[in-house]
C-alpha cells in the first residue's frame, strides 16, 4: 500500500478533525446524543448509500485505484461509505454550532466547551443549563 | 442522458418535499440552517477539489452522466446539490427529533425535557 491510496480517507479524516472542536469547544453536543445520530444517520446513510450502489453499477462514476484503498463493501469503497458518516456529521455540527453562538453569544458558546474553565467567571449548572449530561 | 443531473435535482425536490409535507421540522424557517448550509458548501469547495481536480482525481465523472459544467477545482456543479440534500435530510431528521420541532425561529433556551430527551 502507497500513502497515496489513503487519500480520500484522509480528506475525509481532516473533515472529522477540523469539525470537532464545534464539539468540544463550542459546545455543539452532536457526539454526546448517540441515539438521536443514530436515528438520524441511519435513514440518510441507507438513502445516499443506494444511490452510490445504483450509481456505481450504472456506470456514473469510479474511483482511482492510486488514490483509494481498493477496500470495499460489495461494489462500494469504503471511502464512500465514510463519506456518507462523515459529510452529515459534519453538517449537523455545523449547524448546533451555530445554534450555540446564536443563543448564547460567542463567549458563552465558548464557555460551554472544555475551555470554558479558562474564561474568568466559571460557569454554573444555572447558569448553562446545557451543562448537564444528556442521556440520549 | 444527463442521469447525475436528473437524479440530483430529484433528489434536491424529493428532500424538500420530504421535509415540508411529511419530516416538518422547520429548519428551512430557522437562520441556523441556511448559516450552516452555508459554511458546508464554502468548505465543499476544498473537499470536493480534492476529490474531482482532474490533474490527479479521485473520483471519476463520466462525462455522459452529468451536464459537464464543472466549477472550482473541477466539481461537477451537480455536487453542491447532491450535497445540500445529503446535508438536508440529515438536519431535518436531526431537528426532528427535538421536543418543540415545528416551531418558527430560533429555540428558547432548552427545557428540562430537551436535556432528558436529547
């Protein structure tokens, strides 16, 4: 294997990478609703999924063998089955990220994150009421 | 016959139908949408670069199955719309799920069921 053949994977880690901090630093809280993503991506995954598998088949795009795994799930690689996690991932961080600055400003998104206890007044329960883990 | 064109408009339609008669979660009324929607498809125009630059490309158009526009770094322009259904479907079925989906504009500050329910 050539690092070549690891480049749409590693597009798609940079995707996962650069998308994170929303998580952790503004505080978008999509990683920490595990069953609400899974009842999210499942029904997208299996629509944008079958789509591939029809595109695939009929001829409507390939992939280079330089700068893919040659790994693959029936006919499809599995970089696209990573494209079809990450991309609404991506999306859905995006937007509660939004969300977050939105309702409570960009220094008290900021507070909600994991640098929130280096900005002067620590945040309180009360304060945030997102503080509190949520189960689902 | 344009098939990546044809299927991705349908697909465009299908999604917003999809969310306006029967997901309803009125992310097309909240600005939180369209802002994301936004980021995503400025961040698409690297992504997609990467992957369809045709000095050295990853995934490979034929040509017969889309309008032959490309854009950017050689994304067919059919991308951005496959894109934004992808992006879509997710975000309803994600708003969806929320205790007071349906409601217009932006949230209040969530309840005690929105931290229960997730």
């Amino acid at each position: 294997m050539r690092l070549d053949q690891f480049q749409y994977l590693i597009v798609m880690a940079l995707c996962v990478a650069v998308t994170l901090p929303l998580e952790f630093v503004l505080g978008a809280r999509v990683y920490r609703r595990p069953r609400r993503l899974l009842r999210t991506m499942v029904p997208t995954f299996a629509a944008f999924v079958a789509w591939d598998v029809a595109a695939i088949r009929l001829g409507h795009w390939t992939f280079s063998p330089t700068y893919t795994t040659g790994w693959k799930v029936g006919n499809i690689p599995v970089e696209e089955l990573t494209f079809f996690v990450v991309i609404p991932l991506c999306a859905l961080l995006s937007f509660e990220a939004v969300r977050q600055v939105q309702r409570l400003g960009w220094v008290g998104a900021l507070r909600s994150g994991v640098l929130g206890r280096f900005l002067s007044a620590p945040v309180t329960a009360a304060a945030d009421p997102r503080s509190t883990e949520e189960l689902v | 016959m344009p098939w990546y064109t044809v299927l991705t408009l349908l697909a465009v339609v299908a999604v917003v139908a999809a969310e306006l008669l029967w997901i309803r979660s009125g992310i097309f009324r909240r600005s939180a949408y369209w802002i994301a929607v936004g980021i995503c498809c400025a961040f698409q125009i690297p992504v997609d670069g990467w992957l369809t630059k045709l000095s050295s490309v990853i995934v490979i158009y034929n040509p017969e199955v889309f309008s032959g526009v490309r854009i950017f770094w050689d994304s067919p322009v059919e991308d951005w719309g496959f894109g934004f259904a992808l992006m879509t479907l997710a975000l309803a079925l994600w708003v969806r799920q929320e205790p007071e989906a349906g409601t217009t504009g932006d949230r209040p500050a969530p309840s005690v069921e929105d931290r229960v329910r997730g």
